[in-house]
C-alpha cells in the first residue's frame, strides 16, 4: 500500500518519454523509452542534448510540484490522491464532439482517442499520457453506464461522491472534460454535483465553457450533509459515481485501518437508500477492492456489475520505493487511478445490514469485515505462511506409504482470549517427507508427501506472526498464532 508521506515514484511520464503503442487488442500500452536513445529529426548532436536536457528539467520541475503539494496535503490531513498533475498544466482545446457514429470507442483509449479527437488528439496523448487521467474521470462513466446498458432520458443527474478539490474540483475550474457529459448525453438536461468534505468550498468555480442544458454545482461536506440541504427531486434520473474512494483499505495487510470505512458508512447508506444505481472506482485491487466488495457484500446490496478492471483507468501508475516499472502487477505496492470499477443498488436485504446497526460497536463491525473477507476471497501465496524447520531430517523419514490420508485429522486447535494454540502429532502421518505447515488468516493446511489435513480455524489469525517449536522425543509440533 502507498501510505501517507512515503516515497513512491511515477512511471509512465516522469523522467521518461513516452511512446503509444497500438496493441492487436486495440487498446494501447505504454512503453517507456530512455530519453537518450529517442529518435529526433535534429542532426546537431548539441541541440539533441539540449532538448533532451529541458525535457529532462521539466520532468523534474513537475515532480518538485508534486512534492511541495503532497507537504501541503499532508500538513492538511489530506491524502494525496493518486491525480498528481503539476501545476499550470493545459488540456489540449478539443474538436466538435463526434455525433451520429455508431462506435463510440469505449474498448480502450486507443479506439477512444481516435474516436474523440483523431490523430492530433492521439498525437498530444503520445507526447503527455497524464492527459488521461483527467479524462478518465468523465469517460469511466460513459463506460460504466455503457457497460449497464443504462441510456439518461430528459434529465441526467451525476453526483460525485468524495470529491476534491486537488482531483474532482480541479478537472472541473481548469478543464471542460466534465461537460463531455452534456455533449455525449446531448438530449438530456444534465446537472453535475461535486460532494465531497475535502472541496474547496460550496461555491461553484467559474467554468471555462457552459453549454446550454449543463448545471456544474459544489458541495464541502458529506454525502450525508449534502442529501439533507438538496433532496434529489427525480432519484430515478440520477447515478452516483465514487472515483477511488479507498474505503476498502482495510483489507490491504499493510493497512488494516478501518476509519475511512467508518467514516463513509452513513453516506453509503444515504447513496443505497436513494435507490439509484450507484458505481464506485478503485485504485488498486489487492486491498480496495477486495475491501470494498466485501462491505458491499454486508451492506446486502443488489450487484449491477461485479469488480473488474477500467479500460479507461489512468495512465499514472505510482509504485511503492524500490518496484521498477514493469513489476507493478506483481506487488502491493501501487496505486493507479480509476484501475478497476464495479456498481450497485438498494435491496430488500440493505435495511438488515449488520453494518448499519447503531447498537453494533466498531470491534464487531471489524470482526465481521474481516471473517467475510476471508470467507469471500481466496488467500493469495503471500498469505499463505510455511512452517517447514521441524528438524525432519533426523526424523524416520518414511513409515508407511501404503495410504495417503489419516483417518483423523494429526492436530487439535485450542483457541483462547488472545491466541490460538495448534499442537501436530507428526507420528500419525504416513510420511514425514516434504512435511509442513500452512497457515492463512482462518485456515490450517498439514501436508506431508503422501497425503495432506486441513481444517477451519474457530477466529481470525495472524499467520504472519506464527511461532512454532518442534519437539523430536516427541514427535509433536506446537504453533502460536496471535488472534486478529
């Protein structure tokens, strides 16, 4: 997980050129090229290192900016956010919005861009792919209501839930990308709201264009807040969209913190009460989405479309100190802007959500957070912690090879206040080859080369911070597993 403060690099533009590659997918990838080994059209070797120097000086002088605001940010109580566009940068001025053609090119952004804006469009992209993450913001809703099948009529209303002022609020006062809305829905009376407690203020910023039939307003404050000040007329008209609310990081190991969640709960109840259909974005999926489907799961809620990754995400990826660009997918320690998406809505189960009893306290909502978590979701290799050293190698090796199972399981588990207590009988296994102990936050897995035991663990455990000691005379291993 990125935390707040810690250092992290951004790949795909900051200190790279980059080049847009078409994929036979249509799609397009992003290929980082030294800057030094760059084709140009200059034959003076002079200006050729000169360019490659301003452009070079560039990069820095953005990622200086975005130092100077995450201080900012942080001095706030802020989170950074994964929209780090540096100061003063410009959106290229876009042609006429396409009508009349039946391919809107939401399969990815190549066959987007094409769409949108031709080759210049594609050309500007190829110099600057941070382009992307403010159009993002507007084209994952044509692609998510696209995906729903879900065409406005009359009137179109779209709140923002969890704005800001650093992502949201800025697309909107130094861009026009947000009145894409007004020109792909053209026949609909669109009314755009910006809620969030961390914008600026309730005053809506003056807008670089105003297209007839298009209402842009702000709100600092919760959902909560601002549904009690201005009660949607037509709920039926309306969507909710979340971009990378993040309230599912307690599910990241790293994270484990569950205030965020607490925090949007009762505008989550708000949004699901309305009965609109409601789609969320997320930045990663090893911990928000895993945690957000699983609250999403408790809140008993109606699944429009299940987690899955946004061909319109962002194009800035930001990575945790020391994983290198291309090595991203394989950590748990990234971040990229709109990476996946999924929507809900209100059902007949909401109402009984456990997650919403007032009378509930916090340590049991967490308690059945994290028992569901588990439960839903497979554990990943890394969750799977190996007990190996028992000293096998003074141990009879092979008894019997004659069956590969027990007929009961080698262990008995004894679970106390504060840690549970695993003692393995390694005498009643067939063989003692290859044999280890697999642990996962709610599950025991002994395995040996001829056969295996497995059983549920009666409470959450941290497998991690697993300590055994293994007794040869005996023939007994003895674990201590700490209780979540």
């Amino acid at each position: 997980m990125l935390k707040r403060g810690a250092t992290c690099t951004i790949i795909f533009f900051f200190g790279f050129l980059t080049e847009l590659v078409q994929k036979n997918s249509g799609n397009f990838a992003f290929k980082l090229l030294d800057c030094a080994h760059m084709p140009s059209a200059l034959d003076d070797k002079a200006a050729r290192r000169a360019e490659v120097a301003a452009r070079v000086a560039k990069a820095k002088d953005a990622m200086n900016q975005n130092a100077t605001e995450a201080s900012i940010l942080s001095s706030r109580n802020e989170c950074p956010g994964t929209f780090r566009w540096p100061a003063k940068k410009k959106v290229p001025v876009l042609p006429p919005f396409p009508v009349g053609r039946k391919d809107d090119g939401l399969r990815g952004w190549g066959p987007y861009l094409k769409w949108r804006g031709g080759s210049p469009l594609v050309k500007e992209v190829q110099s600057d792919p941070s382009l992307l993450d403010a159009f993002s913001f507007p084209v994952t809703l044509f692609s998510a209501l696209s995906s729903l099948e879900m065409a406005p009529g009359p009137r179109l209303t779209v709140v923002v839930c969890g704005a800001a002022r650093r992502a949201e609020e800025r697309v909107l006062r130094e861009t026009s990308l947000w009145q894409e809305i007004k020109h792909r829905y053209d026949t609909s009376h669109v009314e755009l709201w910006l809620v969030g407690p961390e914008m600026s203020s309730s005053e809506t910023p003056p807008l670089l264009s105003q297209p007839e039939g298009f209402k842009a307003q702000c709100f600092k404050g919760s959902v909560l807040e601002w549904n009690k000040q201005h009660p949607l007329s037509d709920p039926s008209s309306a969507v909710f969209i979340s971009y990378n609310a993040g309230f599912g990081n307690f599910a990241d190991p790293e994270s484990g913190r569950f205030e965020l969640l607490f925090s949007w709960l009762p505008s989550l109840e708000v949004m699901l009460n309305t009965g609109c259909p409601l789609v969320f974005t997320c930045a990663n999926d090893y911990g928000d989405v895993r945690g957000e489907v699983a609250t999403m799961d408790l809140l008993g809620v109606h699944w429009l479309a299940d987690a899955r990754q946004n061909v319109v995400s962002f194009a800035t990826t930001l990575v945790g100190e020391g994983v290198q660009p291309g090595q991203e997918s394989s950590s748990e320690s990234w971040s990229r802007g709109n990476s996946h998406w999924y929507a809900v809505q209100n059902s007949s189960e909401f109402a009984q959500s456990a997650l919403l009893e007032t009378k509930s306290s916090e340590a049991k909502k967490k308690k059945l957070l994290l028992s569901h978590l588990v439960a839903r979701t497979l554990p990943s290799p890394s969750s799977v912690v190996k007990v190996a050293n028992w000293g096998v190698d003074s141990v009879c090796a092979v008894r019997s090879t004659a069956t590969a199972v027990i007929d009961s399981a080698p262990f008995e588990v004894t679970c106390e206040s504060k840690e549970v207590f695993v003692t393995v009988r390694t005498k009643d296994m067939t063989s003692m080859v290859e044999a280890h102990l697999e642990l996962t936050p709610s599950k025991l897995f002994v395995k040996w080369a001829t056969g295996q035991a497995e059983a549920d663990l009666p409470c959450l455990v941290m497998p991690n911070e697993a300590d055994a000691t293994f007794s040869k005379r005996r023939q007994l291993l003895s674990v201590r597993i700490p209780k979540v």
